[in-house]
C-alpha cells in the first residue's frame, strides 16, 4: 500500500509503501475511496496548537509518533475481515468513525469516545486516510453509506459531525437566530445541517468577502464582517438584543470576543474552532448575564450515526467539494494554508 505520511512536523509530506497490513482479530480492512482535508490537518501536521500567549500544545507530548498517515474523513469499501469481524461485509462502502477512544475509561464507557482520556483517534494517533488503504480496529466504527457519493460522505466524518454535535448544544436552535463565526467549509456545512435540523435563521460571521458571499448563497438569513470596527453591534443588531448562541468556528482571540460580547443574558458561546489564541474575560458578567462558555470537540458515534440518518433522509449539505488525486496532497496543504480553498477537498487515491 502506498500512503503519504507527516515524517517531520511542517514539512512536506512523504509518498511511502509499505506491506498492505492483513486484519487481525476483529480489525477491518478498507480501500480508501475518499478522504477530506480537514484545516485541523494543517496544525496537526505542525504538530502543535497555539494556546495564545506564546505557548503551544505540542502533540507529541499527547502521544502522537512521527511518521504517521494524516486524513480522519474517510470513505472506503470493505476489502478484507479478521476473523472476528462481524456485522459486515466485504464490498459495502463505509464512512469511518475517526474519534476512536480507549474504550474503558468513563468517557468511552458513557458513549463519548470523542472525548476519550487516551484517544487513538485516526489520522492523529493511528494511519488515517491519505493512502489507498486504511485499517479499522473494528466494525462498529463503520457507518454504511447506502447510495451517498464517498465524496460527498467522507466531510461528514470531521466537519459534518463537528457542526452536529455543537448545533446539538445549542437549546434555542428552532426558536431563535443562530450566529456562526467562520464561513469556511465549516461554516458552510453548519448552514447547511442548520437548515437540515430546522433551525430558526442563521447569520453568519466572516472577515473574508468571498466566504460571506458563500455562506450568503448558503441560506444564511445575513452575513456580518467580523473585521468591521461596529461588528458586535451589528450581531447584537442582527439578533435583536443580542445572541442567544454564537458557534465559534474560528476560535481566534478576535472572534472569541466577538463571540462572547455578542451574546444576550442567558446566552451561549460554543467554541468549535482551533485556530488559536487566549481572551481575558471579566468573571462578574459571567454569573449576572447567566452566560454559558462551552467548548465542543468533533462528536461522538452516536451522533455520526444520527447524522448519517439524517443525511440520507434529507438529503447531503450542498457544500461545495472539488476532487483531487491523492499524489496532489501537498498542494492541497499549501492552498488550504493560504485560505484559497472555499468549501472542502476530497482526495482521492487514484
Ligand atoms: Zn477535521
Ligand atoms: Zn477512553
């Protein structure tokens, strides 16, 4: 098998082959059909994130071993069963669950593999998807994909149950308008699973023209510059008195701020994004203003599960994908670095 694997932190990454690996126990082996690239791709490639204040979270010290194979959105199609695999079969196309846990500790145990104390999550602490194969430890991790397009599929695995699980957080989600901060592929899923999920109205945060006039076109009910010095009156505007729930899909300083500073009494700051930084946060308008400061990570089986259902009931977000060969892998990279990527690349291996 061939893959393409982060062998030094920010460097580009190397073709390698290898022995296709045989399954063992109850492992399955799939054919990779599709893999997105995940912005989250480009700090784990880094191999750290930035926590503001000129620290950094360094991976390695959370286990993670050079080489490795990034890509957690994938699709594939069973090719080979250990001999404890079951519930499977050979030839059905499958979306993997990345965020795989330990499955012992408490979190693992109450359904929150995401959040696991010892993840093994793929593409991070185990080969993800940009290869032509990838090894599963285990069918459960398998979601069918029925008639879905692997293309269209694999971005459900990151950004797909990412923006499900903090819509899921959000109690006013039918009742009021929502403000998501980000209108990257992200963004622009969350607009859509919004729609998908019958939420209110959606009005969307974004610096960069070209991305609100995407989010625009998505169905968001306004779009607001965050860059415009007037930007949390605008969302205070926009929402009549101030947000209800504000989804960070960014997490920068800039966009936490906007973010907290925008929400009503009672209101609900979920961050989601990565990006990076740290905010000072006055600690009496946190009990006074009732304010809820919540962070969510990805999501867990059970709401991929959900959100496949409910993907192929309503049919998939009309996000915008463009297919790439796999060997085009560090191009991709670089674009996605230089924000030139609206909506979501899938590689494919040939
Ligand atoms: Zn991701
Ligand atoms: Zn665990």
């Amino acid at each position: 098998m061939r893959s393409f694997d982060v062998c030094e932190c920010g460097a580009p990454l190397r073709r390698m082959e290898r022995p296709t690996p045989k399954p063992a126990g109850t492992e399955v082996l799939l054919k990779v059909l599709a893999a997105g690239v995940c912005h989250s791709d480009l700090h784990l490639w880094d191999g750290y994130f930035d926590l503001g204040g000129g620290k950094r979270l360094k991976l390695e010290d959370r286990g993670m071993k050079l080489p490795f194979t990034l890509g957690h959105e994938n699709v594939g199609e069973v090719v080979a069963l250990g001999p404890d695999a079951q519930g499977i079969s050979i030839g059905a196309r499958v979306l993997a669950h990345p965020w795989i846990g330990c499955g012992t500790c408490k979190l693992c145990q109450r359904g929150d593999e995401n959040l696991c104390l010892s993840m093994r999550s793929l593409g991070v602490f185990r080969n993800g998807g940009y290869a032509d194969h990838l090894l599963m430890p285990h069918p459960r991790y398998l979601i069918d994909i029925g008639e879905l397009p692997p293309e269209r599929a694999a971005p459900l695995a990151c950004s797909g149950v990412t923006t499900y699980s903090a819509l899921k957080k959000v109690p006013t989600l039918k009742s009021e308008p929502l403000v998501i901060i980000g209108a990257g592929g992200l963004g622009l899923m969350c607009i859509a699973l919004h729609k998908a999920m019958g939420g209110h109205s959606a009005i969307v945060v974004d610096i960069d023209p070209v991305k609100r006039a995407a989010a625009a076109k998505a169905g968001a009910a306004a779009v607001i510059d965050g860059g415009a010095a007037d930007a949390t009156q605008q969302i205070i505007a926009a929402t009549n008195g101030g947000a209800w729930a504000v989804i960070d899909l960014v997490g920068s300083s800039a966009t936490a701020r906007l973010g907290i500073d925008g929400l009503v009494k009672g209101g609900r700051y979920i961050i989601v994004g990565l990006y990076g930084g740290d905010v000072t946060v006055s600690l009496p308008p946190l009990p006074m203003r009732a304010l809820t400061l919540q962070g969510s990570y990805v999501g867990n089986l059970a709401e991929l599960t959900e959100l496949v259902d409910l993907v192929r009931r309503t049919g998939l977000p009309p996000v915008p994908v463009a297919s790439r060969p796999l060997d085009d892998v560090n191009a991709v990279l670089g674009e996605l670095r230089a924000g030139k990527i609206v909506g979501r690349v899938v590689l494919r291996p040939n």
